[in-house]
C-alpha cells in the first residue's frame, strides 16, 4: 500500500503538472486546427498549431453547432480558464477557451462513432419536435445524456429536493437500459446474449458521452458479466474499487477535480454497503426482547413497508447514497437535501417507467407522427414536474 501510495503520488504530479502550449499566446491572434471530441461543450483537440499537435484541448464558443469527428479551422485570441474553473478544464485537458473565433471545416469524418453521434442527433431532433420544453429537454437528457437544454432553475429545483441524479446519466439508467436489453436477447445463446448486451450497452455510453457515472457502471458491469462467464465471484464493493483504479490509471486528476466521479463513487459505495441492512432495518418485525418504543417503531415500520416492500428498497438505497454523499453535496452546493427520501419514493420508481417509454415513443416516431409517439411520455413527464414543483413549494414550507 505504501508504495502504491508513493507511486500514485508521482503519477499524479505527472498529470498534474501544468505543460499546455496555447496559454503561453493567451490574448494573441493565432490559428490551429483541431477535430471535434465533444458535441454539446464544443470540445477540439488541437491537432497542428505551427506544424505540431497538441496534448490539449480547447472550447469553443460560438453561435453554432460542431458536430463529432470535424476537422476544423479555429482563428481567435485564446483565454485562459478563470482560477475557479481552471481544475474542472484541466481535468478534461483542456487548456483555453476561445469566445466567437473564425472557424472553418475542414474535414468531416465518417465512422461508427460518428454514426452514432449522427444518429443521437436525429434523436434529438425527434424528442424537440414531439414535446414541449422544458419535458423535451428532460427527456434527452435521460435518453442522450445531453443536459444542455434544461433551464439552470430546474435543475436547481431537483438538487433542492435531492433527486438531481434522476438527470444525470448513471447507474439507475445503465441497470436499466442492460434489462431491457436482456428482455430483447432474452431468444440469444449465451454467447450471443452477451456480445449483444456488451456491444449495445457500449453504444449507449458512447451515445450519452460517456459521463464517470455511466462508464463506472458499464465497467462494472461489463466486470460483472465476464466474472460469472469465468465463474469467478466477484463482489460488488470490490468491482466498484476495479473501476475506480482502471478510471484513475487513465486519469488521476477525477479523483481531485471532478465532483461527478466523486459522488458517483461515494454513492455507489453507500449503496453496497448500507442499503442491505437499512432495508432489513425497514422490514423488521418487533422482538419479546425490544422496549416498548424500540417495539413501536419497528411495529410501525413492518406495517407500511411489508405491504409495499418496493417502496423499502428505494428508500433504503435513496438513505445510503445520500449519507455517503451528504458532505460533498454540503461543500460543493451549500445546502442539504432533506427531502430527498420523500422526493425518491415518489420520483424515482417513474425513472424506469419514463425511459421504456421515451425509447418507445423514439421507436414509433419514426412510423407516426411525433406529436402523437409522444403523448404517453409527455403525460409521465407532466407527472414528474409536477412532483418537483410541490415537493420544491414543501422546501420552502420546511424552512
């Protein structure tokens, strides 16, 4: 352990070091040329600045749309990222942004992930046309992970209430894209059951950009899967520290400056470890041996979550991610989310409700209009603003 420690130590200065080019012409007019690695934050990697290419990437920000894989011209004054938000780029490798620059494309590229970029455009495309906003831009954000769109008093109002991972790409959204996709390859062999469900879930990371939460739950998945085909067991706690070690190889600085792979990892662990136990607490029936208010309580708790065991295992899952995650989500958003367990039994059991049905609605936009493809979805949707009005009034009301 010391001299993994001694080692990560070193590794991390590596990463840590600050030894990007572009800053150095900070307020100069320059031109490079980079391709396009990100869609919705319009991030290039520079790939020949004065005849040489780059380890860094830069943001570009323009009234336009890029679109993955361009080769394009970028002419402007870089600017250095302020102190506040030079950890958050530098994670990302990103060195300096450039605000309304010349651009010209060169190249367009054509691959498979260029395919499913196009294809994730049409998508989007489809959702805008058959829903109103502000529920057309919750719903790409469940299905394409673009978040983009969703107006920043919105998504203030899911972290007041403490279900604003519903919006986030994570690993509610992965276990629930791998059942469906069981259900449909539930006809394959084995062999083939797993290469679809592999192949697919890989598609589905790719196409929602590959956020921390989705890629350490695809990774843990995909270690899930490939343990029991060599029968090896694999427990859980130890599969998320796999994860986290295969992330941190590949970049040591999540760790330090990325507050999605912090909560994602917290949560997951609190879960695993935690929510077992509390929906065995939750379930519990009294004892000869329990006091009288020990006896009550359990008495009362067995009463209501006997009868609905589901509503147990959310709120016990719900209660262990946010203990695990109640300082961080404290330090970085300066409020705590005490309604988080109301807010989770009421919300969360639609998460996988409003997916099967978005994805549905995708399927047959492409047959009827999408006007009429959306009308399920939309009333779903309707629901869960709802919710999150009343339960945002109820903040208040507590305070």
């Amino acid at each position: 352990m010391l001299i993994f420690f001694i080692f990560g130590l070193f590794y991390y200065g590596l990463f840590a070091e600050d030894q990007f080019v572009l800053p150095l012409f900070e307020g100069e007019n320059i031109v490079l040329e980079g391709r396009v690695m990100e869609e919705d934050r319009n991030v290039l990697s520079v790939e020949n600045f004065e005849n040489r290419s780059l380890e860094e990437k830069i943001i570009v920000y323009f009234e336009g749309d890029l679109r993955y894989g361009q080769k394009v011209k970028v002419e402007g004054r870089p600017v250095v990222p302020d102190e506040d938000f030079r950890d958050y780029f530098h994670k990302d490798g990103i060195s300096v942004s450039f605000f309304d620059p010349e651009l010209r494309i060169l190249k367009e590229e054509t691959g498979l992930r260029s395919a499913i970029y196009s294809f994730r455009r049409h998508v989007q495309s489809k959702i805008k046309r058959g829903l109103p906003f502000p529920e057309s831009a919750i719903l790409n954000a469940l299905l394409t992970g673009d978040r983009t769109d969703i107006p920043d008093d919105l998504r203030r109002k899911f972290s007041i209430i403490g279900v604003a991972h519903l919006l986030a790409i994570s690993g509610t959204h992965i276990v629930i894209i791998s059942g469906l996709l069981i259900f449909l390859a539930k006809t394959f062999s084995i062999k083939r059951k797993l290469l679809f469900s592999v192949s697919a879930l890989s598609i589905f990371i790719i196409l929602v950009g590959a956020p921390p939460s989705a890629v350490r739950a695809g990774i843990m998945g995909l270690i899930l899967i490939l343990s029991q085909k060599a029968e090896r067991e694999v427990t859980s706690l130890r599969a998320v520290f796999y994860v986290g070690l295969i992330m941190l190889l590949f970049n040591p600085l999540l760790l330090h400056s990325d507050i999605g792979f912090q909560l994602s990892f917290l949560a997951a662990s609190g879960i695993i470890i935690f929510s077992g136990k509390l929906e065995k607490i939750l379930m519990c029936r009294p004892d000869f041996s329990d006091s009288f208010l020990k006896a009550k309580i359990k008495s009362i708790f067995y009463s209501i979550f006997s009868r609905l065991p589901f509503v147990a295992g959310i709120l016990a899952v719900t209660l262990s991610a946010q203990i695990f995650t109640l300082p961080l989500v404290y330090l970085y958003f300066d409020h705590l989310p005490f309604l988080a367990p109301v807010s989770n039994i009421l919300l969360a059991p639609l998460l996988p409700v409003v997916m099967i049905a978005g994805i549905v609605s995708v399927l047959l936009s492409f047959l009827i209009p999408e006007v009429l493809a959306f009308s399920f979805t939309f009333l779903i949707l309707r629901t869960i603003l709802i919710f999150v009005e009343l339960l945002y009034l109820l903040s208040f009301v507590l305070k």
